[in-house]
C-alpha cells in the first residue's frame, strides 16, 4: 500500500460552489444589527455548529447546547484509554460538496482534507480478495469522465446491461430537477424494474450505493436519492472525488468553528442537556430547561439535534401543528461503526474508500493508511459501517465482531481468518447509533420542514430539513446556513417579539 495524498482539486469555479460562497459571503457583508440576536442552540453536530458560525458571521450571539460532553454529534469521536480514536461513522468529504467545502475554506483548514486519486473500488464477492474499479479520467470534463468510468468497467456489468442502464437514466438526464424529485414515491429496484434495467445491474452497483448513502437496501430506499448523487456526481468533474480528513472530527473540524464561534462572543456549552421546551401562554417559546434545572432564554431558538429526539421533546401544545405532525413520518435509521485494530499490516486494501458489497458491511477502509493521525507503520485498523443494521443494534459487541470477521475473511482470504487463526485482533470498538440519519424511504420528502417553523422565534436545522442535498454532512452544514439566514432575515421582528410580522399559521409554513 502506497499512501499518496492528491492535490486538492479545483472546485472553486463550479456552479454550486460559487452559490454556497455567495450565500456565506451573505452574512459577513449584511449590514450589522441594531441589537444583536441572541440565539439559543439546541445540538452541537454540524447542522447547530453551522448555524451558530453564520449567526456569529451575520453579528450576532449564538449560545450553542450540547447534551454530551463531545462535540459534533453523527461525527463525534472519542479517546480510547490507549490514545486511538474511534468514531460515530467512516466520515467521506466529497468534491460535491459545495458548503463543507466553503466551510473548510473560511475556517483556513483546506489542508486537513486529504484527497484520494478519483476512483471508486468495490469488492468481487464472487472474486474473494479481488476489486473492480471505476477509475474517473483527469482529462475529461463531467460527465464524460463518468460515463467513459462506467464503459472501461467490464467485471461489474455487461455492455448489453451498461446500455440499458444508460437507456433507463434518460428520463432523468432529460427530466432534470423536476423529474428527480418526482421520484420520490419510487423505490431504487421498483425504479430500475420500471425503466426496465437488469436486476442485476441494482445487485452489482446499487445494493453497494444505497448502503453507503443511507444505510439501507434499494428495496427500501427512494430513487430521488439515488438520483440526487448521481446527478452531483456525473454533472461536475470532481463531483465524485473523495477526501478523508487528517485526523479526529471533533478536534479537527468542529474546534475551528468553535473557536470562530468564540471569538465572535458566541458562546458553547458542552453536558447541556435539553429537558423540556418551556412555552409562554401564546405558545410560543419561553426557554429551554435543561436537565440540570437552569433555564436558557433567547430572542430566538434552534433545534439542530436529529429529528428522534425532537419528536421527543416536542411540546403536546406543537403536535397537531401540521408542520410539526407531519416529522412522524420520519425516523432515523440504526447504524454500527465497528474499528478493528490488528496485529499487523494488512497488504489487501488501499489508501481510499472501498465498497465491501457485502451483505452485512456498507463502506470500510484502513484508516492506519488513509487518515493521517491514525496512521500506523506495523498494524491496521479497519473502520466499517455495518448496515443495514436495524436486525444487529441490539446484538452483542462480540456477536457483531464475530459478524464482521466472517465477513472480512471474504475480502482479505490470505490475511484474516473468522476463527482468529491468522491476522489477530489486538482491540476493537463498536459504535452503535439506534437513529441516525432519517431513512429516506418512499414518501419521506413532502415531510422535509423548512427551518422557519410556524412557531414565531422558533427554527429547526439538520440534514432532514428541506435543503437540496441529501441527508449528509453537506445537507446538515447548508441546513445549519438556511437556518441562520431565516433567523438573520426576521431579525427585526424577534427584537420587536413577533410585532413586526405579523402572520397566520398557514402564511408561516410556506415561507
């Protein structure tokens, strides 16, 4: 294994990053408020950091709450007593990812990505120990250099099935944006049958894709998701292009918003956990009661934790709300991390993401190769994303190991050994999340909130807000902007508590 880190590459003059940059530029140059808001957060993962760092940039206080003692939520990680990290998820940054890419930018920590050479590797099942490669030209623009990815892959599909996948996407190329989102009452393999693409085509490529977006199978997740990433991926060159970062997410990427944050007189408090949302008489938001009893009051309020524990502290006054009634619908999916450090350096593998087409493993990569804090000359540790998962978040550690080894005596068959024969484990860690992202089943898209709540002084973020990524980091980090922005716009009016805007409750929902 060679660790070579590649240039970043050049995604300033693309479309979508020059609307993220023009909309952060937005708050730096609004004229500065009379008074500044002050803003009580509710989740200190990505969307809540976002949102607190463009208050913050649009001259305003953001007072940001977190329940645990560890910062980023679906990124945290933490120390083990040996000084190794593990982590809520394998984290990848995409070159389609406009607003991370921004954020990095503003925070001055571009070179904490480490990109990897323009691929995608996926495991043989059939073939144990073998990969197949889509290998993106340098040379061709988007999406020429995706197409000639797909046509140069002869292991993974045949050209009689390339055709009829080309044929069966057609629709969507023509379509556009309007098409992608009509599909969101489909199914991926209702989608493919439909449009009359091999099932074959759905077991090679897209059982892997829809794992790694949502951590479920094509039988279950929508197409519009699907259609969402294959449209940021084929339609910029570097869309695809994946980053890891160099070290551990809480310290590496959300301390610099922190500190961005504080030095602005933002203010994050760490074991601030959310007990109750305190409503005056109208209403409308009183404070936040943390567990401790102490009261937080704001001009205004954010929830950026996942919708699972909105829908928990939700006020009963706020349920028949039609806003608020329609987020039943969406629940958060189970997910596994599992890191395994063995006793020497396994040779089957590379310095990037790998797709294990396994049954019960999404993504996984040696991240003693690809991140470098992590970095180890003499043994490996895999980080794998065990989905889907919801039949496994119940079951013991040691079982979902014993799992995991059975599996990975597939993908490594000279160097692993389920019965623990050859490379040996040293430790191991598994992270379970019973809800993380939402599960983007059929149906779910129309239950999107937008961040402006009809609650006046009240705003929701994260990445199942409505907002045009999907759920992600980058859809939690623009969730965190739109919010900011809606806060930013009724600056006004929440100084004046809600005079100034007068408004129905129908009026509020369709801002």
């Amino acid at each position: 294994v060679v660790c070579i880190d590649y240039p970043r590459p050049e995604l300033e003059n693309t479309i979508n990053y020059l609307e993220a940059a023009q909309l952060s530029s937005s708050f730096r140059t609004a004229s500065r408020p009379k008074k500044p808001l002050e803003v009580v957060i509710a989740g200190a993962g990505l969307a809540g950091l976002s949102t607190a760092k463009y208050l913050a940039d649009a001259g305003h206080k953001p007072i940001l709450l977190e329940a645990r003692d560890v910062l980023g939520g679906k990124v945290a990680a933490w120390k083990d007593e040996d000084g190794d990290w593990y982590e809520t998820g394998l984290h990848i940054f995409f070159g389609a990812y406009p607003n991370i890419q921004n954020l990095f930018g503003e925070l001055g920590i571009n070179d904490r990505l480490q990109w990897k050479e323009h691929s995608m590797i996926f495991a043989m099942p059939n073939k144990p120990g073998e990969f197949s490669r889509f290998d993106f030209p340098e040379s061709l623009p988007a999406p020429l250099n995706g197409v000639l990815a797909i046509l140069k892959n002869n292991e993974m599909l045949t050209w009689p099935e390339k055709v009829k996948f080309a044929i069966g996407l057609l629709p969507a190329i023509v379509g556009g944006q309007p098409y992608v989102e009509a599909q969101d009452g489909i199914t991926v393999k209702d989608w493919m049958r439909k449009q009359g693409v091999p099932d074959r085509v759905t077991e090679e490529v897209f059982i892997a894709m829809s794992k790694a977006l949502n951590f479920i199978n094509p039988d279950e997740l929508s197409m519009q998701c699907i259609l969402i990433a294959l449209n940021r991926f084929l339609q910029e060159k570097h869309g695809s292009k994946m980053a890891f970062l160099d070290g551990n997410p809480p310290e590496r990427l959300c301390m610099p918003i922190v500190d961005h944050i504080q030095s602005t007189g933002g203010e994050v408090r760490l074991n601030s956990r959310i007990q109750k949302i305190d409503l005056n008489e109208d209403g409308s938001v009183r404070s936040f009661i943390l567990n401790d009893g102490n009261t937080i009051q704001g001009d205004a309020y954010v929830f950026a934790t996942p919708v699972d524990i909105l829908k928990l502290l939700l006020p009963e006054d706020w349920k028949t709300i039609p806003y608020f009634r329609k987020l039943e619908k969406l629940v958060g999916v189970p997910v596994i991390n599992v890191h395994i450090w063995f006793d020497r350096k396994l040779q089957n593998t590379y310095d990037h993401l790998l797709f294990s087409r396994s049954s019960l493993l999404s993504v996984y990569a040696d991240m003693s190769v690809t991140c470098k804090e992590y970095y180890s000359p003499k043994e490996s540790m895999l980080e794998l994303v065990f989905a889907p998962a919801e039949e496994w978040i119940a079951r013991s550690d040691e079982e979902i190991i014993g799992a995991t080894m059975r599996e990975l005596e597939k993908l490594f068959p000279d160097e692993i050994a389920a019965d623990g024969s050859k490379a040996k484990i040293l430790k191991y860690h598994v992270v379970k999340t019973p809800r993380s992202v939402y599960k983007t089943i059929p149906g779910t898209e129309p239950c999107r909130p937008l961040q402006r709540s009809p609650i006046e002084g009240f705003y929701l973020a994260g990445d199942y807000t409505k907002q045009k990524y999907l759920a992600s980091m980058e859809g939690a980090v623009l969730s965190g902007k739109l919010c900011a922005q809606a806060i930013a716009q009724d600056c006004e009016m929440l100084l004046l508590g809600g005079r100034a805007r007068p408004k129905t409750l129908a009026e509020a929902t369709t801002v």
